[in-house]
C-alpha cells in the first residue's frame, strides 16, 4: 500500500479560501483580467470592503498578487497554487481509484452464492 501524501497546510488555507463563492466569482474575474476593489464592487453584489478582504485573503494563500498601477491597486490572479491544488487532487483521486480496484478484485473472487 502506497503512503499517502502529507496534507500541507497551505493546501488546507488554500481549500479553505475557495470555500466561499464570493471568493470563486473574484477570482473568475481575476482570470480575466487585472482589477481593482472599485471595479469589482460595481460588477459584484458585495461591498467594496468585503471585496478588499475577499482580496487580501486571496493574495496571502497565493492565489491573487497586487500591482500598483499609479494611485490605484490591482488584483491579479496567480494559476500556480490552482495548478498546485489540482495535481494535490489528482494524486488523491488516484490513490481512490486504486483502492476501489483493489476492492473490486477482492469481490470478484469472493464464492458466488
């Protein structure tokens, strides 16, 4: 039996920020394009203060990354620590994969009754 990889807590802040679908439509946007807090507030049903807590906890997990373009902050987001996630599930989802083989195996040797 193959040991199963350590849960890294980055992972764990990182599944945790993407729990929240506020958080899933910003970062929807951010794929797009560079945004500010203002910009965001207008297109989003949220507040510009939460929009800017929603952000700054984006950009601490590595999801999201500032830019200064004069006056004004823009957002970002960065497909690393997505693409980090992804593999982290993947590997999971294989691990599954293989158990339920090893179950199935084991069934289909079982008497028939």
């Amino acid at each position: 039996m193959t040991a199963s990889p350590a849960v890294d807590g980055s992972i764990v802040e990182l599944c945790a920020a993407l729990g929240d679908e506020t958080r899933w439509q910003i970062l929807a946007v951010l794929g797009s394009r560079a945004v500010s807090a203002s910009e965001l507030a207008r297109e989003l049903p949220v507040s510009r203060q939460a929009i800017a807590k929603h952000l700054e906890l984006l950009a601490q997990v590595g999801l999201a990354e500032r830019e200064r373009a004069g006056r004004e902050v823009r957002y970002r987001a960065l497909g690393a620590r997505l693409t980090e996630l992804a593999d982290h599930l993947e590997t999971i989802g294989r691990s599954w994969e293989a158990r339920l083989s090893r179950l199935k195996n084991m069934a289909e040797q079982l008497p028939q009754q």
